[in-house]
C-alpha cells in the first residue's frame, strides 16, 4: 500500500478533551504507537482558525495518520477555542493568539498528566505564533515552526528565545505568501541557534504529496532520526 493522501496508518487513537485554566472544553485527538512506548510528542497548533485552520488542517492531520506507526511518535492535535471539525467544537471563541496561551496551556498540562515523552510544539502558520508567543512558558524540547507569518509575535517575544536552550526549527517555503527565506533568515536573526530550512518550490499551505513528505520528513530529522527514510510503502 502505497502512503499518500489520506492514508491512515494503524496507532492507538483516543478521542481526548482538554481542560484550560479559563473554564473551556477543547476537542482533540491523542495518536500513539500502536505497539511501542512512543521516543517523543508532538504537540500540534493549528494555522488561523478565521481562515479555516483546524486540527484536520492537511500536514497536521497527516502527521497525527502517519508518524505514530512510522516513528514512533506520539502525537495530540486539538482545536483551538471556537473551532470545529469532525471531531466536535470547542469551547470559546478566538482569541487572536493571546487567549490561545490557556489552550496550550491544557494541552501541555495533558502531555505532563499522560507521562509522554519529549513534547515538542508543531506549530503552521497561526499555531507558530502561539508557539513563538507562549511556548516559552513551557518544558519543551524544541518547537517546529511551519510557514511562520510572525504577524502576531513581536520582535521582544522573538529574541526571548535565544538562549533559552530549547531548539527551534523555522521550514520557510521559497514561494510563501507571507515569509520567505531571506525576509526570515533577518527575523529570526535574534535567535541565533535557530535553524532556518528553506524549502525550494514549498507553499505556505505545502500541497502536494512531495511537500508533505518533506515537512514530514524535517519532523522526524529532529525527534527520530534513525528511522529515515521514511517508507513510502506499508506493507
């Protein structure tokens, strides 16, 4: 069986709901591998829930399919306040990436509750600048940031980062809407361990089977590197 699209790979998936510190109710989704203790957690935000961003955004909900029985990752995704899919809705209403910290907030709190491994945050698009404005707060690893705006997130929050031993990965497409490489590159020059990859001929919304197999494949160089390549095959 050939892994595209929306292929989902065998895990253990539970239907979660998460509690935050302001009274809300958040709907979301906790991947595990199905048949080993998962080596890392991902911790994933969603791009701009006014634009249709939610915990099924495509390379969120790829990663939630595939990654578990491909690297053994465990992975949460959720929706922000006020958003729904299939899944249901969550409380609330958006916040504009200041009220969203209560959101990480329970999402951390459950990773700590479940005793899972090495959380880093996955932020795309607006869940980067959650990430870049509250993740600080937090014991995580690193944060992977996909297609980062930097609309909300200011150049203080930004610089906050350098030298808090926490890793950082910006994956910048050539073609972005929003920021490209070079205008990045200068951005997050005030964070001097983040590691800038440019991806040629990527789109902020990365269509495409190539370029979901590239982010993919940047998550695991960082969480789980001995097991790339990854298959494009399930046997």
């Amino acid at each position: 069986m050939q892994i595209k699209g929306g292929i989902e790979l065998p895990a253990t998936r539970e239907n979660v709901e998460l509690v935050t510190e302001d009274g809300l109710n958040l709907v979301g989704e906790l991947s595990l591998p199905l048949s080993a203790e998962p080596v890392a957690t991902i911790v994933a935000l969603h791009p701009l829930p006014t634009a249709g961003g939610f915990m099924d955004s495509h390379i969120i909900r790829k990663a939630a399919a595939r990654l578990p029985a491909l690297a053994d990752l465990a992975v949460l995704r959720f929706n922000f306040r006020g958003v729904t899919s299939p899944r249901g809705t969550s409380d609330g209403a958006f916040g504009h990436g200041e009220d969203e910290r209560h959101d990480l907030d329970a999402a951390i709190r459950f990773v700590a509750e479940r005793g899972l491994p090495r959380p880093w945050l996955l932020g795309w698009s607006f869940g980067t600048e959650v990430a870049l404005k509250h993740g600080l707060e937090h014991d995580v690893e690193g944060v992977i940031l996909l297609s980062p705006p930097l609309h909300r997130t200011t150049d203080e929050e930004l610089s906050a980062w350098a030298g808090s031993g926490r890793r950082m990965i910006v994956v910048v497409p050539e073609l972005d809407d929003y920021l490209r490489p070079a205008e990045a590159a200068q951005r997050f020059a005030s964070v001097p361990e983040a590691e800038l990859v440019a991806v040629e001929g990527g789109k902020h919304l990365w269509v495409g089977e190539a370029q979901t197999r590239r982010v993919l494949t940047e998550i695991v160089a960082r969480l789980n590197p001995g097991v790339l390549p990854l298959p494009e095959e399930w046997d």
